[in-house]
C-alpha cells in the first residue's frame, strides 16, 4: 500500500505542480518586492519589476541571492514581514563570519512541519509509529523540524535532541523506537555502540530512519541499515530554506523529491550563473514560493547536484535531485586535483573500513599535504608493523586510483577519532588558516 500525507499534490500531474507554481510566484515576486528593500534594489539594479514575472519561466530574469548577501543584510534585512508576525528563528552553526539566521511565521513553520511529515510518511511512518529525533534541538532546524512533523503524523514523539548515547539507546529499547532521526553519522555511531553493547540488529525495532544534513554515501547506508536493520531514508534542506524537508527519499530510495509546490529548483553553472537543463550537474538554487518570513528568490546553495523528472514507482510526481555529490565551495583543491570528501568515504568503505576518519590537508613549503587517519578495523589490526604498513599501502593505491591523487593514510587504533553527535569534523583544511 502506498502512503502519502498530502496525496493530492504529491502526486499530482506535473501540469498542475507548474499551474500551482505559476500562481505563487507572481504573488511571491510582488511580496518579495514590496516588503524586502534589499531584495528590491538587487531587482531595481537588473531592470527587472514585479510585472515580467509571469511564470515560473521568468524565474530566470530574476537576481541571484548568496550566503554573502545573508551576510550583509545580517540580521533583520532580509525579513519579509513586521517582527511581530514572527514566532520563531534558526540559525546555522556557522564558525566562520556571521550566522545565517532565518525567521518564520506561523503560517511557515506549519508548511516546514507539512514537508517533514510528508518525508516521515514516505519512510513508511503513520500514527502508529514511535518517532525518535536525536537530531539537535535548539538553533538547529533538524530537531525542531522533524519534531513538528512528527507531531503532525501522530507519531509518538520522543524529543531526545543529539547526544547522551546510552539514554538514546536506553529509550529505543524500552520504548520500542520505530522511526530514528538522525545525522548519518550518528546513526552509524549509534549502530556501532549498539553492537558494542551485546544488541543484534533484530533486538530493537527500528524499522526506517530518517539521516540528512550532511554528505553520505551509499556505502554508508548499507552500513547503517545493516547495524540498525532498518531501511535509511536521506533527507535534505537548509537553514535558509527553513530546515529539513524541502527534499526527501521515498521506497525507491533512488533521489530526493523535492516539494516542488513549496520551492522552486533550478541548476546552474556555478560559474557563469547560467540555468542548464534538466539531466545537467551543476548548483541547486531554490526560490521559495511561499514563504513569509525569510522569502528567498533564487538563493544558491552551492550544493552540487541533478534534477531528474523520471517517473517514481512511490508515485510521487514531484522532481528529484540526487544526494548533493559535493559542495561548490567543499570541493577541495588538493596539488591542482579536485577532491571530494565523499570519494574518499566511498573507497574507505569499499575497502572494509569505517567511516571513521578524519582529512588533513595543508601546506609546506608551497606544496600541498594530504593526510588521511582512518581507524583501523580489528580484523585488520596487527602488532605487525610490516603488516600494518601493507594495509596503508593499499589503501593509498585505492584512493589514488580513485582521485588520482595518493594521500598518506595513516590507520589509527580503533575509537581514537572523536565521535560526533551532529555533524562530523571531517575535514581540516589548515591552508585556509595561514
Ligand atoms: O542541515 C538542515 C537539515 C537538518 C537537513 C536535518 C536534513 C536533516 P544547515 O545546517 O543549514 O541545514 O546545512 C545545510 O547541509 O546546504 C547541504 O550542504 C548539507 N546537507 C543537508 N542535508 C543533506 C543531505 C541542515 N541529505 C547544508 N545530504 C546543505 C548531504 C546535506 N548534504
């Protein structure tokens, strides 16, 4: 049986998706201008007036927005309506410069809480469910998002926020947690401490999670579903589209439908700002079609991916964009060769390792270093220094052959690489420090 928790828009025809469309973004457009004087002088500046948006066609007339006008018109100029209409903030957990911050109305929460119940839906939830969100409350939009989606299923909800590992686990088992909501991540490490503490797979009664805000591979949700035995369903937003739920997996778990009659996607050349067509990899950009709040206009989000319009067997007619493959602005440059953190998960995994690791790159005397600490699985583990030196050996090859750039790897005794319980460190780029 399939499930949908608004069956007429999620599978409607694609002709009355673009109808729906069409008719927001006229009123979004005139919105946008009339109440956003930062968003109006970057119209005024192309020549564009609210009058030749007629159709989602004309999207394109319209101005970009980036992270760094969120910076400029930090805090309150990108609002899109008095205060006093606004009930709630997020923010990103930025460390560097200013944190975005977004603001919602009631009217938006309860559209974000729509999308994220429509996700828990398709990951197979219904009121008979016991959800539990372990993604962190607070600024963070990944608890409070998936909590109020919850909610609107009927789900029993637990508000466990990230954290406190043995509790986590404590209520799953006692509680009988059907549905899990987590950061990849800290799903995997959840799996893992699980198993350290005697559990089979089959002794909770996880049937489907729910992982997004950060990148992971295939690879590692076999991993996960098997830890957990559950089925891992992805889930994609941002804080500046509202949080989590603008994209999620169905049953097919082939790409993510994005609700399309809430935002609007295009894909760019991040260079050119050029749009390409449907089929093309290049930068999600979405313009919110009904938002009051924090109504952004073509907003990049300099996650690179592509958008396919192939029939879905769930139903769901909705676009779906793949996993983002990397970020415009994650993508490291390492000695001249391009690297993605992703690719060198997906050879860790392929080769038996955990993903478990940790990337150091910087730079000495001009030239580019790159480092890879990965935990040594015990099956792999010797006293063998010459053994042991085999193994890095490989996994080197492995990865040159994959990046075509040999990293050092240096194994490391398992447990040694910080836990994380929202988004993991992946990633140190000391060349950006100097
Ligand atoms: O991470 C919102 C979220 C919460 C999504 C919970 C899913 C689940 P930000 O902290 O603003 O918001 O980070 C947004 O995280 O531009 C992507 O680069 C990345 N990201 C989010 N979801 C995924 C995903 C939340 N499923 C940034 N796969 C985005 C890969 C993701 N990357």
């Amino acid at each position: 049986m399939k499930n949908y928790y608004q069956p007429e828009i999620e599978t409607a025809p694609y002709e009355k998706i673009r109808e729906i469309q069409n008719e927001k973004i006229v009123k979004q457009v005139k919105y946008v201008y009339g109440n956003v004087p930062y968003y109006r002088n970057l119209m005024e500046k192309k020549g564009v007036t609210p009058d030749d948006i007629k159709s989602v066609d004309d999207i394109k007339k319209l101005p970009f927005l980036s992270k760094d006008d969120l910076r400029e018109a930090y805090p309150y100029g990108l609002l899109g309506t008095d205060l006093k209409n606004i009930v709630r903030i997020h923010s990103t957990s930025g460390t560097t410069g200013k944190r975005v911050v977004a603001f919602y109305t009631q009217h938006d929460i309860d559209l974000w809480e729509d999308c994220c119940a429509r996700a828990i839906v398709a990951a197979g939830g219904s009121d008979e469910d016991i959800c539990q969100v372990c993604y962190g409350y607070g600024l963070f939009t990944g608890g409070s998002g998936l909590h109020g989606g919850s909610h609107k299923v009927g789900c029993m909800t637990l508000p466990m926020s990230s954290g406190n590992t043995d509790r986590q686990i404590q209520f799953m088992m006692d509680l009988g947690s059907t549905i899990i909501c987590c950061t990849p991540s800290y799903a995997a490490y959840i799996g893992e401490t699980l198993a350290e503490k005697g559990y089979k797979p089959s002794d909770n009664k996880l049937k489907a999670g729910i992982f997004g805000a950060e990148p992971w591979t295939e690879e590692m949700r076999q991993e996960i579903e098997k830890s957990l035995g559950i089925k891992a369903y992805d889930i994609y937003g941002l804080t500046e589209t509202s949080g989590p739920g603008v994209a999620f997996e169905c049953e097919e778990q082939t790409g993510m439908h994005i609700n399309e009659d809430h935002f609007y996607a295009e894909i760019i050349d991040p260079d050119t700002g050029e749009v390409l067509p449907e089929g093309s990899k290049g930068e999600l950009v979405f313009t919110s079609l009904d938002k009051e709040g924090f109504p952004l206009l073509r907003y990049r989000t300099k996650d690179i991916c592509i958008l396919s319009r192939e029939k879905c067997s769930c139903g769901r007619t909705f676009v779906k964009m793949t996993k983002p493959l990397g970020r415009s602005d994650d993508m490291m440059i390492i000695r001249g060769v391009n690297v993605f953190p992703s690719q060198i998960e997906t050879v860790l995994l392929k080769e038996g390792y955990t993903p478990n690791y940790q990337i150091v790159v910087d730079r000495v005397n001009n030239t580019d270093t790159f480092d890879i600490y990965v935990e040594c699985p015990a099956e792999l583990f010797s006293d063998k220094v010459s053994e042991m030196q085999t193994h890095e050996k490989n996994l080197n090859t492995a990865m040159r052959s994959m990046l075509g750039i040999g990293p050092k790897i240096h194994l490391v005794a398992p447990k040694t690489i910080e836990r994380s319980e929202g988004k993991a460190v992946r990633v140190i780029d000391k060349r950006k420090l100097h």
